[in-house]
C-alpha cells in the first residue's frame, strides 16, 4: 500500500464508507454490504496502489547518495504539484455517492 502513512487514511475511509453503506442500505446481513463497498472503493485503491508501486520502484532503483538529493528536492515538487496532491488527501469518503 502507499507509504507515509496514507494506507492508514485509506483504512479510516474503509471504516466511513461500510458505515454509511450500512445506514444507506440497512442490510439484514453485514455481508450484503461488500459487494458494493468492493464496487465503490476498488478503483480509488487500484489507483493509489499503482502509484504506490510506481515511487517504490524509483527508490529501489538508485543510488543511497540520488535517494538524499531527491529527498531534498522532493519538497520543491510538492509545492508545485500541489493539486494532485490535494486530489489525494483531499477526498472526502462523505462525498462518494451511494
């Protein structure tokens, strides 16, 4: 899963989700919910896993000495890619429609 943390606010969207799912679909089994749970939430985790993948494979890749520089310069990109960012640890899991 995404490092620095991010898998633990995909956990914590899980948990809201089954919840709302529940109060919207009032199941008579829990198990009536996931189909739709997996539905919903499949391509937003198929997503940040892929790029998840993507970071861990340049990492693996370099040098100890480009792993140090980048990490200093990755800070610049932040700032500048700012909205992509926000596409991520913006999304509201009370927004998803039902």
């Amino acid at each position: 899963m995404p490092p620095g943390g991010h898998s633990i606010g995909l956990a914590m969207e899980d948990a809201a989700l089954v919840a709302r799912l529940i109060d919207h679909i009032k199941p008579a089994n829990i198990h009536d919910v996931f189909p739709r749970f997996t539905e919903l939430r499949t391509p937003r985790i198929d997503r940040d896993y892929n790029e998840a993948e993507k970071r861990w494979e340049g990492v693996t890749t370099v040098s100890s000495w480009w792993q140090v520089v980048r990490e200093y310069v990755y800070w610049i990109f932040v700032a500048l890619f700012a909205r992509h960012i926000e596409k991520s640890f913006g999304y509201d899991i009370y927004q998803q429609e039902l």
